[in-house]
C-alpha cells in the first residue's frame, strides 16, 4: 500500500489534473465542476445533479459519489493512476463515462 504521504501528493495531482480536464469540457457539455479543500464536486443543472470526488487518507483511496453509487479507487504504480478495481477505469475515463451518463452524450476528458 502506498504511504500517506505519497497518497496526499498522487492524489492532489490526481484531482488538479482532473479539475483541469472538467473545465475544459464544462461550457461544452454543460457542467460546473469546482476543486475545493481538497475535494471536486461537479454540478449539473439539468437533470439536477452532484456528483463529490474526494480523497480518503485512512484507506488511501479516492472515493468518488455518483449516480446514487460510490465508487473506490486504489493507485495502481504501473499505470501512473488511481483506478476502480471493478471497472479497471482511471479516474478521468471513469468520470468522463459517468458524465456521459448524467449527460446522455460522450464526454472524453
């Protein structure tokens, strides 16, 4: 398991990246995404929705809160990136799938 230390530093470069890529494509689909205290919540208008990325120190994990689901992601070192075990998904393509739901287009981050 990674230390705590390493899992504060992927984990803000994690979420800084993932920021970055919302705002990119937030205008274009429609989506206000906001990195705050160390957590990313992106809001959507219509449908109303609130989806929460956020680290978990205790577990070293990112847990991210969507469509009534929580999904856990653990670092994978031979990847370069957090990753939900059940999908195999990084943490942008898992994101960008679940907008594309919330959103019912496409959305590549």
């Amino acid at each position: 398991m990674i230390d705590e230390h390493d899992f504060q530093i992927k984990a803000d470069e994690a979420l800084e990246e993932l920021d970055q890529a919302l705002g990119a494509a937030a205008d274009e689909h429609g989506f206000e995404p906001d990195f705050q205290a160390g957590a990313l919540t992106i809001e959507f208008d219509d449908p109303p929705a609130k989806f929460v990325v956020s680290p978990n120190s205790a577990v070293r994990q990112i847990w991210v809160s969507a469509l009534a689901t929580s999904y856990k992601l653990d670092w994978d070192a031979g990847r370069g990136a957090f990753v939900h075990g059940e999908t195999g998904r990084t943490l942008k393509e898992l994101i960008g799938d679940l907008i594309g739901k919330q959103i019912g287009e496409p959305v590549q981050l």
